[in-house]
C-alpha cells in the first residue's frame, strides 16, 4: 500500500471518527494487510480465515488492547478498501469473529459489498466490549 493512499485513507478514517493516530494507522493496517495477502496466498482453502484476535496479536494489537474492536474494525476496513478500489476482492472477508465465524458488523457495509447483502453500519454502531 503506498503512502499516499495510506494517508488519504488515515483521514477518512479520522473524519469518519476515528481516533488512531498516523503513527499506529500506518503500522497497524500495514501489518495486517501484509498478513492478510500472506494468508491469502499461503493457506489451504479450508483454514482460510483467521479471528480478529489472532490478527491482532499477529500485528501487535493484542485483544485487550484499548478499543481493540473499533481499532481492529477500522484497520480490516482499510484493507478491503483498498483491495475493492484496485479491482480485487475484499480481504478482510477472511478475518472472522471466532464465536460466529462470520465477519464483524463493520464488513456488511463496506464499498464493494454487493447491494442487497450491504447494510448500513456506521462506527458508531460497532459496540465497544468492556472488561469488568
């Protein structure tokens, strides 16, 4: 992903009210889309998809981390949206919730989902899960 994309996607990502800085942006959604393109390529078929966590150990945003869901939700996001504006499927399609193993609420209304499967999920409505 080059930068300028990379930075055009960082401010759409903060006037959508998005809270990571340039810094973890960059390094995070660089992470994750080489791991996604690596499973992509490298993995059988039938163990195709990885969970939200796992993805984020792998790219150093462990589960407890701070707002991991919304952090985790707008780092897959870049992803597809990159993926989608050159033409190729969406990736994040393969980071899936391991209890549903289903893709989080924020990939249903994603550009390039088709028409009648979009739903329209604004970050707002993505939840945050809270430790007690």
């Amino acid at each position: 992903m080059n930068e300028t994309e990379l930075e055009y996607r960082w401010d759409r990502h903060l006037k959508r009210g998005g809270f990571l800085s340039w810094d973890e942006f960059r390094d995070k959604v660089g992470k994750a889309y080489i791991e996604l393109i690596n499973i992509a390529i490298n993995v059988p078929y039938k163990e195709i998809t990885i969970s939200y966590g796992r993805l984020g150990v792998k790219i150093g945003l462990p589960p407890l981390t701070e707002w991991f869901p919304l952090k985790m939700a707008f780092i897959c996001g870049v992803c597809s949206e990159y993926e989608h504006t050159h033409g190729r499927p969406l990736i994040s399609a393969l980071v899936i919730n391991e209890e549903t193993n289903r893709p989080g609420k924020g990939f249903w209304g994603l550009s390039g989902i088709p028409s009648h499967l979009k739903k329209d999920v604004e970050i707002g409505d993505m939840g945050v899960i809270r430790l007690d």
